[in-house]
C-alpha cells in the first residue's frame, strides 16, 4: 500500500525538510504519501487541530465525487479512482478493521431522469447499474436511481491510522496554528499547504469559501445500504457504530453551532427516503464548514521571504468531495515535491 517509490537521494547532503499545514485527511494523506514515496524527505505536520477536531472527523465518508466545474473530467476521473484503489486495497487488507474502511452499497435516487446517466465514476464504483422498476418501487417519488457499492470511511479512526502510517514512514506531527508561511521558510525546504478553509488568510485566497454541512448520527443497526437523494441535500450512510444522516449546503455560511431547524429538517427528509429511522435514537449531531472553490487548488508556486525561495505546494479546496479524491491528489503534490527537489536539486533524480 505504498506510493510509486522513487530514487533515493539527499537534500544538498542532508534530508529535504518538508512542512505538510493541516492535518484533516487532505494533510495527512499528503504527508503520508510523501514520507512513503521520497526517502530523502523528513516530513512534520503541522496545524492548529489534530483528529478528532477537525473538519473531515465531520465528513460522511461516502466515495462519491462531488463535480469541480472548471476541472477537466479526466482529471477529475483519475483522482477518484486512485482513491477508490487504495482504499479497496486497504478494504482487502488486514488493516481494515483499524482504519475504518469498508465497502458499503446502496442506491442513489432522482426524481427526475439526470441528462447523465452513467457519470465518469460509474465503471470505478463495483457493480454500478440503473436501477430497476422493481428496486425503485420502495422512493415512490423518485423515477430515476442508480445502484452500486462505492467505500465507507470511518473518518476519525482513518485518520488516527494515517497518523500512525504516518509516524512509522518517520514523520511527524506538530501542534501549531500557522498563520503565515514566513513562519516556515526558516525550517524546512518545502511547504505543501493543504489548509483547507485556512488558506482564504494563510494564501490569500478570496475565492475560497465555506460550504455549511451539518449532518446527524443516528442509532439504527439495521440499517446495511445507503441511500443518497441525487441532489446531494438528503443522505443516509451506515457506518461501524452509527449512521449519518445528512445535510445542508450552506454557502458562505460560517455558523459552527448546531442550528436545530436544521436538524429537524434532515431528520424528516431521511424519514421520508427510509421510514424506519422514525425509530432510530439520535446520538449526535456535527457541523462542518466544506472548504470550497470551482476548482480545487493544486499547484506550485514559489515565496520569498529574505534571501530564501522556497517552494509551496497547494493541496486544497476540495469541497465536499475530499475523501472521494484525497490519495488522487496526493500523488499528485507528491509528483509537485519530487519536482521541487530537483529544481533545487538538479543531480537528484526523482
């Protein structure tokens, strides 16, 4: 479960220091991937909050891409199944129990016919089908569904396990709220800045904006399917000990406490999609704000501060669809430091 191996190698004749800001699983994945893949880097996570305080310990967990507009498909396709692979490979793993993965299938439901029917995802996913008259007779309301079984993350305990993948590949982890990169430019040699909704101050990012979910966890045993209304604001996702009931997306909506209209509107949706939940106890209920833009953000680019120029890999803005793609863009800032260390490098060969 390693990612592509490259060349060994040293930094100028020591490790290539490299600062990873933000420990959601956007952070984590990154860092991981990299400690794994480079030898010769010396990774340390750095953030203000560690699991379980952060805003994917909120997410649902479902693979499930949500679109970016301006990013090609192709790209969009890639990230997704290099996620879906490496969490399918943890599923058929022994490490499964402990990181919180599993597979996990159901229906995703229209009341009206999409003008896509099979979307770019439909031959990732396993078993992927439309679905027949005889399954969708339980959404009455509904004319159109689609069935397949996709991946369920356990968010919290995947990213205790990326943490101890993480320490075992020689990283480290960090408390620290940076608030500026100037911080970092005088001990490490690299930056990948993986934020999240920190970026708007930390990168200056203005297009960046927060997308409210707030979701409920609920007891319901029973429950073995998901079920998803196709237009993102209904959701019903078994997990290990509880199920997630969802959502709202709120957009440029910063209110972190638990708005209980809310709450009484996602219960009597999901009630609507699956009546036996009038039955199920209410254990929790989470907010999160989804760090959002048209397309997500990942890029180099190079700050000076005195007489050093270092480089910062962008790895955020994912949106709602973090988990969905986040190994994809991983590899992806991996590629981005291997880069970096042969510009500054030219004899390295990564």
């Amino acid at each position: 479960m390693r990612c592509p191996a490259a060349a060994e190698g040293i930094y100028g004749g020591r490790l290539c220091r490299v600062a990873v800001v933000g420990a959601g699983v956007i952070g984590l994945s990154t860092a991981v991937c990299i400690a794994e893949s480079i030898p010769s880097c010396a990774v340390t996570v750095l953030a203000e909050h560690f699991t379980p305080d952060t805003t994917s310990d909120v997410a649902a967990g479902i693979l499930l891409p949500h679109p970016f507009p301006e990013t090609p498909l192709h790209k969009q396709r890639c990230w997704f199944k290099d996620t879906f692979d490496h969490l399918l490979s943890i599923c058929n793993s022994t490490d499964a129990a402990e990181a919180g993965v599993f597979l996990l299938s159901g229906w995703q439901v229209f009341q009206e016919t999409p003008s896509t029917k099979d979307p770019y995802w439909s031959t990732v996913v396993l078993g992927f089908h439309m679905m027949t008259d005889a399954e969708l007779q339980r959404f009455p309301k509904y004319k159109f569904g689609q069935s397949f079984t996709t991946i369920k993350c356990e968010c919290s305990k995947y990213l205790l396990w990326l943490e101890k993948r993480l320490k075992n590949a020689g990283g480290q982890l960090h408390t620290e709220k940076i608030t500026g990169f100037e911080q970092l430019t005088s001990s490490y040699d690299i930056i990948v800045n993986c934020s999240g909704l920190g970026s708007r101050d930390l990168a200056d990012d203005q297009s960046l904006y927060p997308v409210r979910g707030q979701i409920l966890r609920v007891h319901a045993p029973w429950l073995k399917h998901f079920i998803r209304d196709g237009n993102g604001h209904t959701y019903i996702f078994p997990g290990i000990h509880s199920v997630t009931l969802g959502g709202t997306r709120q957009k440029h909506n910063w209110e972190m406490s638990v708005d209980e209209a809310d709450s009484s509107g996602i219960f009597e949706r999901c009630c609507e999609l699956e009546p036996s939940l009038k039955k199920s106890q209410v254990c929790s209920k989470l907010v999160g704000l989804r760090p959002t833009r048209n397309s997500l953000r990942l890029e180099r680019e190079f700050f000076v501060h005195g007489n050093r120029q270092v480089p910062i890999i962008h790895n955020y803005g994912h949106g709602g669809g973090g988990i969905s793609i986040h190994w994809g863009t991983a590899l992806e800032a991996t590629q981005l430091v291997k880069e970096s260390i042969n510009w500054r490098n030219p004899t390295s060969k990564l």
